[in-house]
C-alpha cells in the first residue's frame, strides 16, 4: 500500500462505502417535482438537435416566478447522452446525479484539508454530510444540484491553490484564464454561482487592497465569456425578477437558514435533531469568526450565498443550503478542533467519543430512513401514465392542458401544458380557462386542492377519470 493511500485510508473507505451504498439505492420513477421534467426537456433537445429551450410548456403570469421555462446547459449537457441511450429511464438517467455527488465528496475531503482540518477530522465532515438527510433526499432527484456541488468545490479549490502557490504572480495570463472558465463553468450550473464571483472579486481586492493585471484579465474574459454565454447559450436574466425590496420577507427568511443545520439529522427525534444542530452551530459559528481573521475566498462564498438566499424573496427551500452544508460542517469542525485543544486529554477523549456516537447513531437513523423500490408518488403511477395516454390521443398537437404541475404534463404528454387559473369563483375559473386557451383541466386526488378545484370545474364535461385523475373539457 502506497504511503498516500495509507494517509487517507480512513476517507477511502468510507467512500467506497458511500458510493455502494448510493449505487444500491438508486429508485425507479421519479417524484412529481417539476424541476426534473425541464431539465430532461433540455437533455432531450440537445440529444436531438432541437433548439434547447423549446418545450411545450407554457409559462403565463401565474407561474412566471416559481416555474422558470429554461434552466442553466451544464446539467442537461452531461444529461443528454444517457437520454440518447435511456430515453426516459430513470434509474439509468439518476447514475448522473449520484455519479457528481460521488465525485465531490473528494473535493470537499481536499477543501477541508485546505481549511486546516485533520484527515480524520475533513473525512468524517464528508461522512456527515453523505449521509445527511438532505443529501439522502436529493440522491433519487434528477436535478443541477450535484452539478453545481462539484463545479464549487473544484473553483474553491482551484482558486486556495493559485493563491497557494503564488501562481497569480507567475502566471497571471495563465491563471486569469483558469479561473475565468472555472467561474463560467459554475454560472452554466446554476446562476446562484454569481456569489462565488462576488467572492473571488471580493476576496482579489480585500488581499491585493489595488486592482491588479491578473483580476482585470480575469474580470475582462468572464465578462466576455458572460455575454457570449448569455447571448447564444443561456440567458438567465429572468431570474431577476425574483427579487423584489421587503423588509418583511428577509426577517422571514432568517429563522428556516437559521434552524437549517437540523436537516443534516433529518431523521433524528428532535432532541437529537436539535441536538447536534445547535452544537454544530456553536462550533461553526467559533470555527467561522476565527477563519475571517485572515479570510479566503470560502468565507466570503458563504457569506455571499446566505446573505443572496435571504434576500430571494421568492420563498425558501432547505434545498437551496446544499451546496452550503459540507462548508457548515467543515467549519463546525474547525471550531470543535479548537476548543478541543483546550481541554484536558480525558475529557477530549471522551468528549470526542461521545460526539461520534451520537453522530454514528444519526447517520444510521437517516439510512434506516431511506425508502427502497420504485417511487410510489409520482410519474411512476399506473394512472399517470393511463392519462397521459388518454391526453395523447385526445388532444391534438396544439391542444392545451391545465393541471397542477404543467412541466410533468408538458413532458410525458408533449402537448401545450400551463397552470391552472387561480380563480377562486366557479364561473370566473372557468371563464379564464377559455380566456387563455385550455382545451383539457386535469385533476389529480393526491394534489392539496383537488376538492376546491373540482367545485371550480363544476358544470365542465368529466370526459374521463380513472379514480387518480380526472380530466375537464372547458
């Protein structure tokens, strides 16, 4: 066994580990989120050679904000060769997503080495966060997020080495170049990555304390890659209308960030839950504070993206903490290290024991937790695909439907698909579907209004329903 294998034991195998056991849980189907349906919309259209933002679902004013009509290349890129094999298998489709996940989990072992973690200690902050509950519930998704999860941590890392190795002084050309097309390559993923380009400009300035050669050419391309990639690729200017000035909404936002450490031990009873998040806070809290003394760019990242998600005044989503969670753990770790050092060699120990235990036992109940099998809510119904069907034969190419989750519709029907109206009086709902065009309302029993929206649909012609579904002619 070589000497580097035997330094990073530990975190060899424990990722091998994690990747079988993310290769053996791997579900058919998919769950009814609709994010999933547009991003195999793009994969299909770059497999095919059509245009990458044509799919047949119809954005209206409704559903402008929530449901955007495109998302950023780099995901359905990496997507479009298995759809070209698999079409819509699932099972084969989510080996992507698993697949980038894997791959940085290495990364993050290597940034927290960077951060001044132990081996030890940077290899069980990638088991935490493998085996958080968070992490367990985005594995059967197929969405940008472990995309996005490896283009960061390879940037962040990229970047701690060019300062590292003074390269920036050596090789500004060369390395403006590199950090250019990493930034780009991060934006492709997802637009959020607009935060880890504040923080490196932040960061060039806040240590240079002048604008150097090597910011202004590394500004000067990503600007021109940005207007290339806007103008050809993709435009993700349409997210800017997601933001909007209130006070309100931003103290709103505080408290669901705040409490976030908790999905880590999702799983958990509470007061193991809160538990282990409160700890974790207080120790990332110390670990952070004493990292801004002489801040990199991964502080000025995190503070960037938690400050941008506070200010989205679209909503929250635990989801959005992702690419955070590793970082948060990496530094909770840093700061127990620290305080550790202070105490006495037995109550390290055993204090240090104890804590694995209680993480060990968190871990194993977020796996107990996991289902297995096909997934039972979503596309995968028996009755999904009977409607569809139906809708299929039904309506002709131009025919358009109104359901609860018009980008699922839109994909597995390939007809026009919008979001219902949000009238809530029966005579107005109805007369807004003939207003924008609805040839078919479906309605589903599982969705949270199915009841209100059928009182809305009453005096409609029911021209079919198999129990799940039931579908209207306005």
């Amino acid at each position: 066994m070589s000497p580097t294998i035997r330094r990073h034991a530990l975190f060899l195998a424990g990722f091998l580990l994690i990747a079988a056991f993310y290769a053996a849980t791997i579900r058919p189907s998919h769950d009814w989120g609709g994010d999933f349906s547009v991003y195999v919309w793009h994969a299909r259209n770059l497999a095919s050679g059509q245009p990458y933002a044509a799919t047949t679902f119809l954005v209206t004013p409704q559903s402008a904000r929530n449901h955007p009509f495109s998302y950023p290349p780099l995901f359905p890129l990496l997507l479009a060769p298995l759809y070209a094999v698999a079409g819509l298998d699932f099972q084969l489709l989510k080996i992507l997503p698993v697949a980038l996940f894997l791959i940085s989990l290495p990364l993050y072992y290597l940034l927290g080495l960077r951060l001044a973690l132990s081996r030890t200690a940077s290899a069980c902050c990638v088991f935490v966060f493998a085996f958080s509950a968070l992490a367990l519930s985005l594995k059967d998704s197929l969405l940008a997020d472990s995309t996005y999860l490896v283009a960061s941590a390879a940037t962040l890392l990229v970047i701690l080495r060019v300062y590292e190795k003074n390269a920036d002084v050596r090789h500004p050309v060369k390395t403006s170049v590199l950090i250019a097309l990493c930034l780009m390559i991060c934006y492709s993923a997802k637009a959020t990555a607009l935060a880890l380009v504040l923080a490196f400009a932040f960061h060039e300035l806040f240590r240079s304390r002048r604008i150097r050669l090597f910011a202004l050419i590394t500004g000067a391309l990503f600007t021109v890659l940005f207007l290339v990639y806007t103008r050809y690729l993709y435009d993700s200017r349409q997210y800017s209308d997601q933001f909007f000035f209130s006070w309100q909404t931003y103290l709103a936002n505080i408290k669901p960030y705040l409490l976030s450490p908790a999905v880590i031990w999702g799983r958990s009873p509470a007061p193991l839950r809160y538990l282990l998040a409160g700890g974790s806070l207080l120790f990332a809290a110390g670990g952070f504070l004493r990292r801004l003394r002489a801040p990199s760019v991964v502080e000025l990242f995190l503070i960037i993206s938690v400050t941008v998600l506070i200010l989205y005044t679209e909503g929250t989503s635990l989801r959005y903490v992702f690419p955070l969670i590793p970082l948060f753990l990496i530094y909770a770790a840093g700061g127990l290290a620290w305080a550790a050092s202070r105490w006495t060699q037995q109550r390290r120990h055993t204090g240090l024991v104890a804590l694995g235990i209680l993480l060990a036992v968190a871990a194993a109940i977020n796996i107990a937790a996991v289902e297995h099998g096909p997934i039972v809510e979503g596309v995968g119904k028996p009755s999904f695909a009977a409607v569809c069907e139906f809708l299929k034969r039904d309506l002709p190419p131009e025919g358009v439907i109104a359901s609860w989750n018009p980008r699922v519709f839109a994909l597995f029907t390939e007809r026009p698909s919008a979001l219902y109206p949000k009238a809530i009086n029966p005579a107005e709902f109805q007369r807004e579907l003939r207003r924008i065009g609805i040839s078919r309302l479906v309605v589903y029993s599982g969705q949270l209004d199915a009841a209100a929206l059928r009182n809305r649909a009453a005096g409609l012609p029911l021209i079919y329903d198999n129990g799940e579904f039931a579908v209207y002619r306005p």
